[in-house]
C-alpha cells in the first residue's frame, strides 16, 4: 500500500512540475511576443493612449518655371487656436475674435466650450488680424505657423500648376501629379492625456513643425505662356467664343513651354471656380479636329508611297457621293495636285486619298501617331481620345475619318502629332517638369528628352512639311498665320461639333490651327482652338492669327531670328542652373565677329549698335546719321540689319527689330 502511495505521490509531483513547466513557457513565449516581436507597434499603441496627435499642414515645396520664376510657393501665415479650459470669458471672447475674423459669435462661442484641449479657430490669418487679437489679451487664445500656399503668377499656367486644398493637399495638375514629393513632411501638436484618457490641457502645446517638401523646376516659361494666355484671349473675345485652348512644345525635346485653355481660374481662390475650369482641359476634353487632321493621312500616304504631291486627283465640283452620303468641299474644285488638296482643304481629295490608302494602312499609321491612345505626358487626367477600330469602318466612315470626323483626340496629342513631322518624324515624349531637387540642390527625378517612335522618314516629314508651306502662303487657307520673315507649314481646321444627344452633329463650329516655325528647322509647335466663335467659324480666320502673334513674339524671345539679321543680345536665363535647363532658351547668342563689344561711333550712313535701345531713341540716332531704317515690333532693340559697324549704301533700307520687355 505503501509504495503505490509514493507512485502516486511522485506522478502528481511529475505533473504538476510539468504544468508548472508549460505555464512558464508561455508566459516565456508571451513576454518575447510582447517585448521583442510587437515592441513598436504596442509602444504606438500606449502613446496614442496619453498622447493626442493634431496635424500641422506640411510647407510644400517651390514650384519654378524653366528660368527659375516662381510659380507656386508656400509662406508662413499664422493660425489661431484656443484651450477652452483657459477661456474664462468665453462670450465675450467670441464677440470679439469674431469680429476681427469676420466670423459669426456662434459659431466662436460653440468651438469655445467644447471640452477639447485644444481647437482651431481659423487657419491662416492675416498679419493684421493676429495683431488685433493679440491686443485683446485673452488668456487661452495662442497662435502657431502654419504653412500655406500661394501662386505668385495668378491665373498664368494655373491649369498646368493645379493647387492644393487648405490641408497642403495636391489637387489637380502637377501640385496633383508630384504631390508625394512636393507636400513636404506634416508637423504636429502633442495633447496629453491621463489614465482615463481624459486630455489634459498643457500650459504649452508640444510642437513639432513641418519639414519642407522639394523643388519642381517645370518645363513651362512663364513669360511664354503669358503670350499664348493673352494671344488666346484676344482671339476669343474677338470672335465671343464660349472659349479656346493653346499650346506651345518645343518639337525636338518634347518639352511643354506654354498650356492653357480659356477660360481659366486664379488657383489663389480656387473654390471659387466650377470644377471644369479648374482642369487642364488640353488633356482631358477631346473634340472632331476637322481639317487639320488631314496632315497625317497626307504622311501616311507618302510614306507608303500610293501618292506623291504632284498626283492629281478630281475633286468633283465640290460635291461627292459616299455610299449614301454626300461629302462636299467649300470651293467647286476640279482636278487638284496633292500638295493643291491639303492648301485649299479638300475634304473630297482627302477622302480619295484615305480610300487609296485602305482602312488598314490609313488605321496603323493614325495609332503610330499617337491617335486613340495616352501621349503618356506627366500629368494626372490625360484621356485616351476615341479612334474607331478599322473592322467599324464603312465606306463613308473611310471617308469622314480622312478628314477628321468620327474620330476624337485633344489638343495634346493634335500637338504631339504635329511636333512629330517637325521633328522629321520622331515623336518625342511631352512632358512639363524637368527635374525635381531636395532643398540641398540633389536631383531626386529628372526628365530628358525621351524618343517615343519613329512614325515616319525623315524624307517624308520633309515633304509634309513643304506641302504644309503652301497652306500658309498666297491662296492657302491658313495665310493669316504666316510669319513675318520666317518660313511658316501649318493646317487650318473647322469642325462641326457633335449634338449633345449623342446622334449626329449640330450647328456648332471649332476653329483651329496648327503649324510649326521655323519651317525648315522647327523650334516651336503652336496648336490654337476656338471652341464655338460666333459668326465666321473658319480655323484660317479666327485661329491662324492667334498662331502668327504667339510666333512672332515667342521666336525672338527664345533667340530664334530670321536669316540675316544680326543678333545684338545674349539670352542667357537669370538664375537658370546649367544641368537643368538645356534647350532653346539656353542658348547664348553670338554676335558676328565683326561687331565689337563697344558700340560703334556714330558716323553718317554707318549702322550703330542699337542694342537695348528703345523707339525713340533708334528714331531720334537714324534722323540725326541720316538712316533709312524700318521699325519691326516695340519695346527695346533686340535685332538689326545690316551689322552694326556697316555703311547702309545706296537705297537699301536697314531693320530694326523691337521686343517688349519680359
């Protein structure tokens, strides 16, 4: 009995021993779960416990044109808040306060009793209104910096900027598309809190302030698209438009240097504007382009060698029957040479054009171009366009697409298309920044030129752009835009724009151009669209104008000149950082080896340096040398013919090219 008794003794002990035993490892176990594996995560746990986070608005970073002009800022502004617990007065503390703030007593008196440590009153105000509240000595009522932000330029390239919201977040354009490297590192304030999570209001708040975020250099020039922004007004308000859209890319790198659709918004007060002025409408709303897309069934049928510039085509008088539908030309046309077609516009020759290429051919080259799909340019919003899949196409399908109906782009990719056969038929990446940098001047992100396709030859770029000559010269539709002393190629366009109910079209017009100048070295791609003018809807009429006075002032402004003419300035950007700002604005011009630093004495009938001079002074120096001078422009002397140091002979006529001041 006796020996069983200890065998069960000695179980129960082995038993409890091993329980014992089990129970210590998972306590063990526990314990490294708790104090090694889930360390971080509970130790966040118990500050929020007796810690309350309330946000700071981040300081987003600059955002500056290709010459380093400022274009969206954040500046110190200061918000006021109130511990309510420390406001003993609090009615007449919310008289007052709402009285410097223009705010409500109620609206005050409710912030004032809640039981809150602490409550905003009202973010970013104004110097003047923090002083105001200041004198009142309110016990309880403090201030702290906040960050908010401010668009220097107004409404110049708001579209392109976008904005952000008052909580330092992007909300359109390319605050939206870099937000994740321009809001910067958010501050905050600690509110404590006791056992029961009660909060405890702290005679200071701790604070942490916010961290800058990084710079945008963009590839946009502020004075450019200054000059498209006015240009474009102009033309609408000549024609009472409901509104247009340009833009400007440097056909060779890809770069953007002006975008906008009018009208626009002041991002300063963004709230204020319908949403649908608040978005870059270049890139998201599509339209028919009509006649200027003839230029690219034109280069497809080049390329494919089924036409060439002197064939001829009978353009029917002016009227031709498509399956069941008759297309008509705004002249009574006979036979025309291709290179006739595309001068006076056929819609007829293009659409035998179109059927000689087939539906096949005619699809691969439009998607080469880029039609139906994304440019892929750094912007958020960017939609695709509409281009139908050949199998849809009927015979008059064939024919409406050939000259730009039933198919939709935007003015983006009608741009793209273009720089394309400018750039010798290369298309080339858009794009609108050019680098993004930390605040220590490292480059985060930078874009380059980036070669998309080759879409064409360069021999059949060429001869498109020679054809594209002849619209803009004596008996082409687009004459109006002809550049002064510079060779011009461009497309005029007039589209009927679709119903609003979705089946055919109504009585309302676009009126477009696009072109490229210098035509035998391009350096700029100019797309202008008149959305709705009233009266003459035709694009020679109310956008090939608009064209000819953004090229005039833009060409010399980037250093761009007519054969010839000596060049008296050097147009090195201010500020502008080497690595990044490589292109046409960049470069330096020099002076002819003749010209000498120091102007030239004034002798009769010899030419002087007129650099920097204005108007009047260029007058009053030619009566007095007797000079027989043309005035080109206004502003100050940036170009003359002959050199200076020359004698003007016999009855040549010299040229003096004036520009305005930037």
């Amino acid at each position: 009995m006796k020996p069983l008794l200890n065998t069960w003794l000695r179980l129960r002990i082995t038993l409890l021993l091993c329980l014992f035993s089990f129970l210590f490892l998972v306590v063990l176990v526990r314990a490294y779960q708790l104090q090694v594996l889930q360390s971080h995560k509970l130790a966040a746990l118990a500050e929020q416990q007796y810690q309350r986070i309330v946000p700071l608005v981040p300081k987003r970073g600059v955002l500056y044109d290709r010459k380093k002009e400022e274009m969206a800022i954040s500046a110190e502004v200061d918000s006021v808040f109130a511990q309510p617990a420390k406001v003993e007065k609090k009615q007449r503390a919310a008289q007052k306060i709402g009285v410097i703030l223009g705010k409500r007593r109620e609206v005050l008196l409710k912030k004032l009793r809640e039981e809150k440590p602490f409550v905003w009153l009202e973010r970013g105000i104004s110097p003047h209104q923090r002083a105001a509240i200041e004198a009142l000595k309110i016990e309880g009522i403090d201030f702290l910096k906040e960050a908010k932000r401010f668009y220097p330029q107004g409404e110049i390239g708001s579209q392109v900027i976008g904005f952000a919201g008052v909580d330092s977040q992007g909300l359109e354009g390319v605050e939206l598309g870099y937000d994740e490297f321009i809001r910067g590192e958010p501050g905050f304030i600690l509110i404590p809190k006791d056992a029961l999570g009660r909060t405890i209001t702290p005679q200071i708040p701790g604070v942490r302030h916010s961290e800058e975020g990084c710079e945008v250099i963009l590839t946009i020039d502020k004075n450019i698209q200054y000059i498209a922004e006015r240009e474009l007004k102009k033309a609408i308000q000549a024609c009472s438009a409901k509104g247009g859209m340009v833009m400007v890319m440097n056909p060779k790198t890809g770069e953007i240097l002006a975008m906008s659709a009018q009208p626009s918004f002041d991002p300063n007060h963004f709230s204020s504007y319908p949403a649908y002025l608040r978005k870059n409408r270049t890139l998201t709303d599509t339209f028919e382009p009509g006649s200027t897309f003839k230029v690219f069934p034109l280069a497809a049928a080049l390329e494919e060698r089924v036409a060439s510039p002197r064939d001829i085509f009978f353009c029917e008088k002016g009227s031709y029957t498509v399956g069941d539908k008759i297309i008509h030309d705004v002249g009574k046309h006979g036979w025309l040479s291709l290179e006739e077609i595309i001068k006076v516009s056929s819609n007829i020759g293009v659409s035998k054009v179109g059927k000689k290429l087939g539906r096949g051919k005619l699809y691969h080259y439009l998607k080469e171009f880029g039609f139906g799909s994304k440019t892929g340019i750094d912007l958020p919003g960017e939609v695709a366009g509409f281009l139908p899949p050949p199998r849809s196409w009927s015979e008059v399908g064939l024919a409406n697409i050939s000259f730009g109906q039933g198919v939709s782009l935007t003015a983006l990719q009608l741009t793209t298309a273009l720089a394309a056969i400018a750039n010798g038929g290369v298309m080339m990446r858009p794009y609108v920044v050019k680098a993004v940098m930390e605040r220590q001047g490292n480059i985060l992100k930078e874009n380059r030129p980036k070669v998309m396709r080759r879409v064409i030859s360069q021999e059949t770029a060429k001869t498109v752009a020679s054809i594209l000559r002849t619209v803009t010269q004596e008996g082409g539709t687009g004459k109006a835009a002809c550049l002064s002393e510079y060779e011009t190629a461009g497309k005029t366009g007039t589209a009927q724009k679709a119903s609003s109910t979705g089946r055919g079209y109504s009585d309302k017009r676009i009126g477009s151009f696009m072109g490229f100048a210098p035509a035998d070295n391009p350096q700029l791609v100019i797309t202008v669209i008149i959305d709705e003018p009233q009266g003459t809807s035709y694009g020679g009429v109310v956008a090939a104008p608009t064209f000819k006075a953004i090229g005039e002032q833009v060409l010399p402004y980037i250093g761009v000149y007519p054969k010839g003419v000596t060049y008296l300035v050097q147009a090195t950007p201010k500020h502008s950082p080497s690595s990044l700002l490589s292109g046409v604005d960049q470069k330096t011009i020099k002076p002819p080896d003749q010209v000498s630093a120091k102007e030239v004495s004034g002798e009769p009938g010899v030419m002087p340096d007129f650099s920097g001079k204005t108007l009047r002074q260029v007058i009053l120096s030619a009566q007095k040398l007797g000079l027989d001078l043309k005035f080109v422009g206004s502003g100050k002397a940036v170009a003359q013919t002959p050199a200076p140091g020359q004698i003007l002979q016999g009855e040549g006529q010299g040229i003096v090219r004036f520009q305005p001041a930037m």
